[in-house]
C-alpha cells in the first residue's frame, strides 16, 4: 500500500490537484518544484530541478511512489534541444533514483503529443484511424513529442530494470473549468477547424489527478502507456460530422454517437479502473 508519493511538478496544474487528492486519502507527500511557493501540501518540499539528481534524492526522502509531473509542457517557447534534453533527463533522473531508492510504483504524465497531430509541420494532420488507441502510428515531428515517445521507452526500461510498475498517462488538452476549459470549449464552438489536431478532446484537471493516483495500484513489474479524456468532445457539433469535414482521410472504425470522443479509453478503464467524471456539459 502506498503511503507516501513524491509529487514532482507539484505546484503545476495537475500538480496540486494530486497534492489535495493525496490528502484526501490520508497519502503523505514529498514535493519538488522549481521554486517553492509557500503553500504546497506536503510533508517535505524541495525546491529543485527534476533532472537533478541531487534534488531526486532529497525528495524521495522516505517515499515509496512518485508521480512525476515536471516538464516543458509544450514545444512553442523553447528551442527543441532545450525541450527535448530537459523533459528526458527529468524523466530519467527521477525513475533512476526512484528505483534506486526502492520505489516500486510510479505514474508520469505522457501526452497526447506523442501521436504527433498537435505540432507536426503538416497543414491538415489526421490519424490513420479512429477510435485513436495506444497503437496508432505516430507522425512525431517536434521535439516535445519525441521526448514524450522517449519517456515512454525510458519508462518501460526503468520496468524491468528496477522491477517497477510505471503508467504512462497520454493527458490531452488539461484545465479547470474557470481557469481554461470554459475560454477553450467557447473558442473552439466558434471554430471548430483549431480543436482538429487535439481531435476535440479534453479532460478536466481533477479528473487527470485522479488518474494519477489510480495509476499507483496497477501492480508490477511493467510498463503501460493508457489515452485518458473525457467521454465527449468539448464542441457542440456531432463527432462523425467533424471527423468527416476536418480528417476525411481518417477511418472511422466503428461508430462515435453523438460527440463521443474519438479515443479509445478502454486501456484506462481496463488497467485503472478510470473513466473520467467532469465534463464541460
């Protein structure tokens, strides 16, 4: 049983949401932040960079899961080595030490990136198929999404090399409701063609948390990576109808009703026990 989680990223968006679910449940935690904001609710916060290991190893202090959260969430406002190098480093100093440490349970925040549609160079990018499931063919082109492809591998090899259980968790487009998910459906209801390479798909912060937690009961040793979201879309129109419009290439594989999300969830569900709750309707 799980009694104390280093939380790293913990004063980030999904961050404190996992701080406040682990209180909820009476979990104990560690957190590493870059700088620490007075407020977190943790046992023990330092103050850090993940891919230190130095600051790893203070954090885990006493730990026995970690959740790792701490990235560059998006390629747009570094440049690609700086992306790339700092988002792998992180994940691999922070399953190293962990393991090393004796942690057998880990989560790590993987990305709806890693199917490359959000920042490929191609003008109209559309997946081979839908329901869109951990098989897809990837069209990475950017250095986010690589480095999100290359903490998946680095996960899978921390499995085996320390026996670990690690989940790699495909987040889409992550918010509160009044923080940016109500901007964001409102956006998107008025242009629907600038939700296409996100397939409309999102899920709400308190949701991603509780992912997160759940992904430290799957037993080990192994590695999974499951897609989470919600269980429809966040533009009015019907699924098919934008699917038709926006990725005519795409093969619909059995029917999206309605505005069913056009992702496949099951893993999730199958491994977790998860299904979102908190929807924008």
């Amino acid at each position: 049983m799980v009694t104390r989680v280093l939380v790293t990223g913990a004063a980030g968006r999904i961050g404190r949401p996992v701080l406040a679910l682990l209180a909820e449940r009476g979990i104990e935690a560690n957190a590493l932040v870059l700088q620490d904001p007075g407020d977190l609710a943790a046992r023990l916060v330092v103050a850090g960079d993940a891919a230190d290991a130095t600051a790893v190893r203070a954090a885990l202090d006493g730990a026995d899961a970690v959740i790792h959260l701490a990235a560059i969430p998006t390629p747009e406002h570094h440049a690609p080595l700086e992306v790339f190098a700092a988002n792998t480093q992180a994940t691999f100093t922070v399953l190293e030490e962990a393991g090393r440490a004796g942690v057998r349970q880990a989560a790590l925040a993987s990305s709806w990136g890693v199917t490359g549609l959000p920042w490929t160079g191609a003008a109209t990018p559309s997946p081979a198929y839908v329901p869109v499931d951990e098989a897809l063919p990837s069209q990475v082109a950017d250095a986010y999404g690589l480095a999100k492809q290359t903490d998946e591998l680095t996960a899978a090899m921390m499995a085996r090399r320390h026996a670990m259980s690690v989940v790699c968790l495909r987040y889409p487009f992550v918010g509160g409701f009044e923080e940016r998910l109500g901007a964001h459906a409102a956006r998107l209801a008025r242009d629907p063609a600038a939700g296409a390479r996100d397939l409309w798909t999102y899920l709400e912060v308190h949701d991603a948390a509780r992912a997160a937690v759940l992904a430290l009961e799957v037993p080990g040793p192994g590695a999974h990576a499951v897609h989470v979201c919600a269980p429809r879309i966040i533009v009015p129109q019907p699924t098919e109808e934008l699917l038709r419009r926006h990725h005519p290439t795409t093969r619909i594989r059995r029917p999206l009703p309605g505005r069913a999300a056009p992702v496949d969830t099951s893993a999730a569900h199958r491994l977790l026990g998860f299904t979102a709750h908190n929807t924008v309707d």
